[in-house]
C-alpha cells in the first residue's frame, strides 16, 4: 500500500525530469541548455559535442536512479527504513539529475563567451505599456475564490458539529484553498512578457496564458476541497474495503490536477507558437547571466519575486530579492526539518516498543514516546485476553503493517488506545470508563505473564 | 507600446522612460488620451523601483505630455499650443547638438536629410 504511493511519487518526479531536462539537448525559442544562441551556433562542432555528452550522462542518471530503487522494494517489510530511504532516495535524485544539465548548461555559456554568440540586448529591461496596465483583465477574478473557500468552511462547520470527528483534515482543505488563493494573487503579479514589438501580440498572449492559470488554481483549490471531502468521508466509514478505495482516490486526484497543469502548459506553449510564428518582431534579450545553473534566478535589479521559468512549468524565485531569500532559506530550512523529524520519529517508534509497569500506587502505566498512557487498577471495568482485535481507523498514531500504537477508533468498541504488535495474538483487552486499551508483547508467552499480573492486581 | 531600458546606460532609468514615451506618443505608438499603466503596475512589470517610474510620470506631467487624473491614473495628453518657453529651449539645444555634428563633420544638408527622416517618422496629429 505505502509502496504503491512511495511507487507512484517517485513515478512522477522522474516524468517530470524527463520531461523537463530532456528537451533541453535541442534548440528551441532560441535557447539551448537554457542558453540563448543563435541559431547558427547550432551547428558548432563544441555543440554538438555538448549535446551528445549531456544525452549519455543523463540517461546513466536514469538508468542509475532506477537501480538505486531496487533497495526500495526490498526493504518493503522494514516500513520505517523504507520511509527514510523513500526521502533520501528523493533528496539524492532532486541533486543528481540536474548535474548533465548544469555540465551542459556551462559548457554551452563557455562557448558561447569564448565565440561571442549573444542575441538581443543585454542588460535591457522590457515593459510593454498596455500589458503592464492590462495583463490581468481577463483572468479569473479573484473574488470566485468564496467558492473554494465557502467549500472549506462548510467542511469545518460540518466536522465541528460531531465533537467525535477529527478537526485535521476540514482544516487541512482550508490550508489548500489558501495556498492557491495566495498563489494566484502572486502570479498576477508576476510581471507580463514582452514576446515581440507588436503590442496586440504582447496583449494577447499574456491575457491567455494568465486566463489558463488563473482558472487553472482555481479550479485545483475547488478539486482539492472534494477531495478532502472523499478522504474526510473515508475515514468516517469504518469500511473494510475503504483501503482500495482510498488508492484509487489518491490516484485520482493526483492524476487529475497533473493532466491539469501539463494541458494548460501545453495551451499556453502552443498559442505562443501559433501567434508568434506569423510575427516578425520578435524581441530577444540576453538574461543569461541572471540564470545561474540555469534554472535558478539572481537578479538584483529585478525588484519581482516570482518570475516565470526558462525551464519547465510555472514560475521560480528570484533569490536576489529578500523576500525570494526568505522563501529559498525558508524552504531550505522546513524541507530538511521535515527530513530529519520524519526520519527521527520513525526510527525511534522502529527501535523502541511499549513498555508496561504496574507501580506500587495500583497505576498502569504504559510508556511509549508521544503515546503515553496512565490509568488506575481501580479503573479497570473488564479484564480478558482476546485472539483478535476489532478493525478500525487511526485518529492519532502509528500504525504500520506491524505495529498499531496511539489513539484508534474501533469498530462496536468505539475509542480505543492500542499499543499492538500486529497478527501476534493474544492481546490483553483492558475496558476502562468510555475507553478500551489493547496491549501485547513480540513474545505471547510474555503477554500471557502481564494478564496474569494484572488480573492478580484487579482481584486484589 | 514596448518600453525598453538599457540598465548600463549613463542616462537615468527615470530619463529614459521618459524620453521613449514622448518618443512613442510623437511617432503615434502611444494615442491621444490612451490610458498608462498606473506608476505601480510599470513599476512591477519592469522590475523597478517605484519611485523611478513617478519620478519619470511627474517630469511628463509637468512637461505636459501627459494628463494624471486621481480617478483614471495617467493618460496620454491632448495637444498642447506652442509654448514660447519651449521654443526658447529647443533653440539651445539645437545649437549645442549642430555644433558638436560641425565639429564630427556632418554638413548642413546631410544634418537637414537626417532631420527630415526622422520628422517623418512622427505621426501626431494636432
């Protein structure tokens, strides 16, 4: 299950690299490597040269970053250590398939100083008038947001009436339709491109592109919002099959707001196509020094944060400003917290277990880090030792294909704390006030021995 | 009309957008009374300060080629009579720029041919 969505992640990074640095080996819109050349630099031996090299080490980095998966697979029983090689397996790939890139993109600008091959100005700015005035006019208004989050709202509003639902996700969907909402308000802001000298061509593409987008965030914040609806209702339904079909929302909705973002992109790439094949006036200028590796932007006399890619979809950070240095650091910084957290919690829910004393006060206590549980003797309305435990959904906890431990909600017994070892019966079944507690060890025989404990304790 | 603004240039960012939108309303790329983008939106859109782009928008207030409106923003200006002042102005420039083409050696009719070209360039209508 985790390995199919562990499976199905990787599966999109490595299209999207593929189909983002691929195309690059070829000239196109006057750049190659992310370089602007002129066309007749194309046929430069030191190109092609460039070009065949960039092909090989980049295909030994895919070929080499599927191998480095295998690991992945096998370590399908170990889920903690398959979590952590997960990430670490994404981190060192994110790295190294952009190195062919950043050889090749190098190699072209070397080239292209040592033979003087510049095109368009440099060090030029362009503004054309009237898509700086009306660039956004024709984009989605931003008040069509209310639906989004009108969606999320009510979600909230509807789980906060059950005081037995969980909070998290009607939150989490909120958190979503912000996200988008912010993140077409900064791509209005992104500054319009000047494609050609011809005004009514420069008007015309920045309006399209800017409609595609602006309906496309908000259509995902719309999308996201049922889907957090379906995954909400899923885990309400305490259904045995609910497994299945939560893989196929997943799926779904990753799948679906993909297509989404690569069918605009294609949109917009060929209405400029189209337009800009039939015009004359196409003006080029020479940012290339601002790009560093390529695909990075450092710009300090660009004061705009977000500018739009030379590279693959969307928009980059321009990391000259300080609020694009807070955004990079930022980043950096939750991005290796996230690791590192991650993989602390769950290497220590790996190596450590449960751990039940009965202390001389008539307590039970059962000591496992975050999960934590004290109850009295006393409180004990029903002790027994049961083969199997009912199904049921996590609310707050671990659980994994071995281990069940935190909070749960079981089917007929309701609210439960679970601190199991799975498929390892027997388990020692405590019914306190309102609440259920199961508890076993790796060794039945030591399970045996603490329900025998326990029982001398209620007795007493 | 497209701006362009070349940042090594000695002359001023604020001076050139102000010298290409003259240029622009004089040789019929910008029309009488077609609105501008507000000093904000240039700003943004050519990654400048703002105070660049107002500073440049006042000089063009004041010169009387555009009109500023709280309500509207900024707008190309309608046609203004001849200015006695300017006359006066032109002259001195005039004689600074004939005098340096003198010295280049550039002769009074190539000077004259070349005025000609470019005044057919410009297509505002009074």
């Amino acid at each position: 299950m985790l390995l199919v969505i562990y499976l199905v992640t990787i599966l999109i990074c490595y299209i999207a690299m593929l189909t983002t640095y691929m195309p690059q080996a070829k000239y196109h819109n006057g750049m190659l490597f992310a370089v602007m050349l002129p066309s007749q630099a194309m046929d430069h031996p030191a190109i092609r040269e460039v070009q065949a090299q960039f092909k090989k080490q980049f295909r030994q980095v895919m070929i080499g970053s599927l191998v480095a998966l295998i690991p992945l697979v096998l370590l399908y029983a170990q889920l903690a250590y398959q979590t952590i090689y997960f990430l670490v397996w994404l981190t060192v790939f994110a790295v190294v398939i952009v190195i062919p890139f950043r050889r090749a993109f190098r190699a072209t600008l070397a080239l292209k100083r040592e033979h003087d091959w510049f095109v368009g100005m440099k060090r030029v700015i362009h503004s054309d008038l009237r898509v700086a005035q009306l660039k956004n006019k024709r984009s989605a208004p931003l008040w069509l947001f209310i639906i989004p989050f009108a969606m999320s709202f009510s979600l909230i509003g509807w789980a906060a009436s059950d005081p037995t639902r969980d909070l998290g996700l009607p939150i989490a969907s909120l958190i979503m339709s912000v996200i988008f909402f912010l993140i077409s308000l900064s791509m209005r802001k992104v500054k319009g491109k000047v494609y050609s000298a011809n005004s009514e061509v420069n008007l015309s593409l920045n309006q399209a592109k800017r409609r595609l987008w602006s309906y496309c965030w908000l259509f995902m914040a719309i999308l996201e919002n049922v889907h957090f609806l379906l995954i909400d209702q899923l885990m309400m339904n305490e259904n045995l099959e609910w497994k299945g079909v939560w893989l196929v929302v997943t799926l779904l909705f990753t799948a679906i707001p993909l297509g989404i973002i690569l069918t605009v992109n294609h949109r917009v790439k060929m209405s400029e196509q189209d337009i800009l094949a039939n015009d004359g006036k196409i003006i080029y200028s020479d940012d290339d020094e601002y790009w560093g590796n390529g695909f990075t932007y450092h710009n300090p006399n660009d004061s705009s944060v977000f500018v739009t890619k030379r590279v693959g979809i969307g928009f980059t950070i321009n990391s000259a400003t300080s609020v694009g240095k807070v955004f990079v650091w930022g980043s950096a910084i939750v991005f290796a917290a996230i690791i590192v957290g991650v993989s602390f919690l769950l290497i220590r829910s790996e190596l450590t277990s449960p751990v039940l004393t009965i202390t001389a006060e008539h307590n039970v206590h059962i000591d496992y880090p975050m999960y934590s549980y004290d109850f009295k003797v006393d409180d004990i309305e029903q002790l027994s030792l049961v083969d199997s435990i009912p199904k049921g959904t996590k609310t707050n906890g671990e659980a994994t294909d071995q281990y069940a431990r935190g909070n749960f909600r079981l089917k007929e017994l309701g609210r439960s704390k679970l601190y199991v070892v799975k498929n390892n019966p027997p388990y020692i079944q405590i019914k306190l006030k309102d609440l259920y507690v199961f508890y076993n060890e790796k060794d039945p025989a030591q399970t045996k021995k603490w329900y025998e404990r326990l029982q001398i304790q209620v007795q007493k | 009309m497209v701006i362009s603004l070349e940042l090594d240039s000695e002359t001023p960012l604020y001076e050139q957008l102000r010298n290409q939108i003259v240029i622009g309303i004089a040789t019929g790329q910008l029309e009488t009374d077609e609105k501008l983008p507000t000093v904000r939106q240039l700003a943004e859109d050519l990654g400048i300060n703002t105070m660049t782009v107002n500073k440049a928008y006042a000089l063009l207030k004041q010169e009387g080629y555009i009109v500023i409106d709280r309500r509207h923003g900024a707008k190309v200006g309608t046609r203004t009579a001849e200015d006695p002042k300017h006359a006066a102005h032109l002259e001195e420039q005039l004689q600074l720029m004939i005098a340096e083409a003198t010295i280049k050696g550039v002769d009074q009719p190539r000077f004259q041919a070349l005025c000609s070209q470019i005044f057919a360039r410009m297509t505002y209508q009074h």
